[in-house]
C-alpha cells in the first residue's frame, strides 16, 4: 500500500533512513512536509530559519521531482495534518526519521496516536546521530554523563561496526515514488518575510550543505588550532546543515574517517570528529535527562539566586544589544543578531559573561540565544549554557570564570574580530582594544563604558555560587 515520509529536521533527498526505508518497502511513496502551525506562530517574521527551510524545500522540491516523487507541503498543526495527509493518500504507514527533542517526541507520539485509531502506524528510524538514545551507555548499562568516557565509547562502536556511517541509499530505489506536482505556499503566504541569506553568508539546501564541507576539509587538518580565533574562518559552519539534515551526518563522519585513513586530516581530523561526538553526547544527555530543559543537570546549581528585577533587565538588554563595554563581548552579540552566527569560543565568553559577570539566569541567556540562533538546538544549546553556567554534566567548574579582557587578549589579539562589528573601535591598536576604558577620555566616542567591573563581579559570582558547596 501507499506510504508518506514526512520530512521534518532531514531536508535532503540522498542518504536518508525514512526515505531509504520506505522506498525499500515498495510504493507509492508520497512525501510531505509541514510548516507547524504552534512552532511558527513563536517566530519573528522574517526569522532566518524559516527562509533557511523555505529555500531548502524548494531545493528538496526540485530534487525529488528528479526522482519522478513530489513533496507535498503544508501548514498546519502537524498532529492534525499528518494523520489526515494520510487518510487522503490512503498511506497505510508514515515514515520519519527519530527527533529527540521532548516536543518533538510529545507530537510524534500524538501522531501515532492518531493514525494508530485510523489503523495506520508511524515507522521511525534513526537519522540524524551515528548513536542514539542508549546505543552508548556503561559498563553498568547506565547513561554517560561524562563526555571523554563516552567519546572513547561512541569511536569504539564506530570502529567495531563502521557500517553505522553507511550511506542508506535513495536513488537506487526510486522506482517507488508516487509521481506527481509539488505543492509548496510562498513565504508570504506563510506570512512569513523574505530574507536574504546570502548577506548573511548563508547557502541552504543540499548544495549549501555539500559546498560548506567541501570548503572545510582543507581547513580540517589546522581545525585543531584555527577553531578557536573567531576571526578566523577555522570552522565548517555546518551546525545549521547539521540542524536541518541538509548534510547527512553518516557521509561527514565517513568521509572524516576516509581522510584520515589516508593522512588527509592531520591533527584536526580527530578534533573535529570528536566536536560530531559532542553534538550526539547531549542529544543522548536531553533524551535520558528530559529536565535539564527547565532545570539544572545537577539540581543543587537550581538553589542559586540569581539577579532579577529592573537593574538585571536593563543588563540583560544591555548584553543582548552588545553594549556592555566589553568589546569582545558585544562584537559577539552583534554577530548574533546580524548574521544569527556565532564562534563557538564566543558562545562560551559571553554566555559566561551573562551568568558570571552579569549573575543572570543561565535560561534567560539560553532562551535569547534559542530565538537568534540559525544553529539553534536545544541539546546543544541548553548542554552549551549548562556548561558555562556549571550546572551542567561535565560542565566547567564554578569557581572557573572566564576573564573577558583575557580572552579578548588570548583569542582575538590583534583585534579583527571587534573591529568587523565595532568600527568605531577601529582605531585602537591591538593593545588598546580588549579594554577601551583604561584609556584617555574621548578615545572610543560612541563606546560603553563596563557595565560591571569583572573583578568585582568575579567575587560576588564566587559568594553566590557557595550555595552548591553547602
Ligand atoms: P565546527 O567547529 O565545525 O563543529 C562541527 C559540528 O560539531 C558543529 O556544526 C556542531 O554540530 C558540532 N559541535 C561543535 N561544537 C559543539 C558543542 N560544543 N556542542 C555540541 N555540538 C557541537 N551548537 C548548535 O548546533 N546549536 C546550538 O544551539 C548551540 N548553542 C550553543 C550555546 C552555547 C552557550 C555554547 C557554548 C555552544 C553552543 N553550540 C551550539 C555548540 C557550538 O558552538 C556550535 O555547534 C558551533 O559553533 C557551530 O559552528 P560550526 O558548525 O562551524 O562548528
């Protein structure tokens, strides 16, 4: 009988479990996507990620009509449209590929609920992660909650059965796709505002996943060093790719893995790997410890009090426009809200700066970030704040608290990086520019004074995190 796979975080037509599976099991093979209605209706208009999608099923679109198949799209609620796409195509089983996301979890669940009373089933199959859920657990069959143990743990398995970055070929099978016309709305028609990705150095679709490796895997052997200097392009930029399954994980980790084999990736061909581990070692941490969504991983960091009311909002929004002073920090978040990137080394300063030098809310900062984010995902997202907070599993020690002045100095020494977002810290020479208040009034006109001194900051962060010694 007539299938559907429903697209969902896998926009690519290649390499693809749902699709393998399903073709695989005969046909028709229909295909759909939803714009959720409740997911949607939390987003700004002309939110990145929503283009970002539009343009990439587009893509996917055209692709499968390559294939003789057709992607039907549509927008509603998801626990609504799918069982009744269903019942129209007569699809006696929909096929997607596992999200580990608690919402997502929740709809899927519904869905299944709801085509199960119609005597339909929901077929889902791992896609998104090499390892999921429990494949990788401790000698004593419990989660790792440590990330080395289970790094060491997730390269075992790979090397015991490389099969698990095995393509799961489409193509070959496409004999089973039920023919027809693609259906998609406009943005506007999603009310939704053109963006224009490209200002943003933004390629989406298929194509925009494979030429953002491709210009990586010469980058990979320095990755090691060069991934920490934002002003340096070091890094793949693929975690957006990663995000909507416009790259397929399997091909990066095997073609990772074949580099190496032949010498091609140097040092950096193990770190890089190793950063593909840390992406699937919190979406293991989120699906066995669904509460760190609202909670700290270690619940004693949830007796911390943290700053609240008119003072910690006005240094809130302070952090969130970049004018607090401190101009590695607010070159990152002005990279934030232009581009909706962010360098990892400065995703680990400012959200430090927030918790430690501002005592905000590690959620608030979380929160900011999961609206701004082209990235954004919430194992990843909530695994990095718990991390620079302390309250998270492996998480960096409490009394730990970046200095911002030092890793201006450290990691962005002659300045490029601030001076791409700051240009009226232009002037300033590599030694002026970490801490412009040390200098001669009416240097940086224009330019913040701190919001808070870091060493007074530093000792009162030190006195409210004493609650998790008690
Ligand atoms: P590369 O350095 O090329 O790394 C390759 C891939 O590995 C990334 O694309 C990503 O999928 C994965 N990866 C790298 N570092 C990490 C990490 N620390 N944790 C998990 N996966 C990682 N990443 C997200 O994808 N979405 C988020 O919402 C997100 N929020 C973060 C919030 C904070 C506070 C911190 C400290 C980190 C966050 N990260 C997040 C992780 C990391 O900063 C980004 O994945 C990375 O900067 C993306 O750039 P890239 O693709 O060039 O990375």
């Amino acid at each position: 009988s007539a299938t559907l796979v429903w697209f969902r975080r896998d926009l690519r037509a290649f390499d693809h479990a749902a699709l393998h599976h399903a073709l695989q099991a005969g046909g028709p093979v229909y295909c759909a996507f939803v714009f959720d209605a409740p997911i949607l209706a939390g987003l700004p208009r002309d939110d990145r990620r929503v283009a970002f999608i539009h343009a990439s099923l587009v893509e996917l679109a055209a692709e499968l009509a390559q294939l003789n198949g057709h992607l039907l799209v549509r927008h509603g609620d998801a626990r609504e449209v799918i069982p009744a796409l269903a019942a129209e195509l007569d699809a006696g089983t929909v096929f997607v590929n596992e999200d580990y996301d608690p919402a997502a979890i929740a709809r899927d669940e519904a869905v299944a609920a709801a085509l199960a009373a119609a005597g339909r089933s929901l077929q889902a199959y791992k896609d998104q992660v090499i390892l999921a859920k429990s494949e990788v657990l401790s000698q004593a069959g419990k989660p790792l909650t440590v990330f080395t143990p289970y790094k060491n743990a997730w390269l075992k398995k790979l090397n015991l059965d490389p099969a698990l970055a095995a393509p799961l070929h489409v193509e070959p099978h496409a004999a089973a796709f039920a023919p027809g016309r693609s259906t998609l709305p406009s943005l506007a028609q999603l009310g939704f505002a053109e963006v224009d990705l490209a200002a943003v150095g933004v390629t989406p679709g298929m194509t925009g996943g494979a030429a953002a490796f491709e210009a990586f895997v010469p980058k990979l052997a320095p990755y090691g060093t060069a991934r920490d200097f934002p002003a340096v392009q070091g890094t793949s930029q693929l975690s957006l790719h990663l995000r909507f399954g416009t790259v397929s994980i399997r091909h990066l980790v095997r073609t990772v893995r074949e580099l190496a084999e032949r010498g091609q990736a140097g040092d950096g061909g193990a770190v890089w790997l190793a950063e593909l581990v840390w992406r699937e070692f919190y979406q293991q941490i989120l699906f066995h410890f669904p509460y760190v969504v609202q909670s700290a991983f270690k619940p004693v960091y949830d007796r911390i009090e943290w700053e609240t009311g008119a003072e910690a909002d006005a240094l809130f929004a302070a952090w969130c426009e970049g004018r607090t002073g401190y101009p590695l920090v607010d070159a990152a978040m002005l990279q934030l809200n232009r581009t909706g990137f962010m360098h990892n080394r400065l995703r680990m300063v400012t959200a430090s700066f927030l918790v430690k030098d501002l005592g905000i809310d590690w959620r608030r900062g979380e929160a900011y970030f999961a609206l701004k984010l082209n990235d954004y995902e919430l194992a990843s997202n909530n695994g990095g704040w718990q991390w620079a907070a302390s309250s998270g599993c492996d998480a960096q020690p409490f009394f730990r608290i970046f200095n911002p002045v030092t890793q201006s100095q450290k990691f962005d020494p002659d300045g490029a990086f601030i001076k791409a977002f700051l240009p009226q810290l232009a002037r300033l020479s590599a030694q002026e520019i970490h801490a412009p208040w040390l200098l001669a009034p009416g240097r940086t006109p224009g330019y913040p004074a701190p919001v808070v001194l870091h060493d007074v900051a530093r000792q009162r962060t030190l006195a409210r995190y004493a609650v998790v010694k008690k």
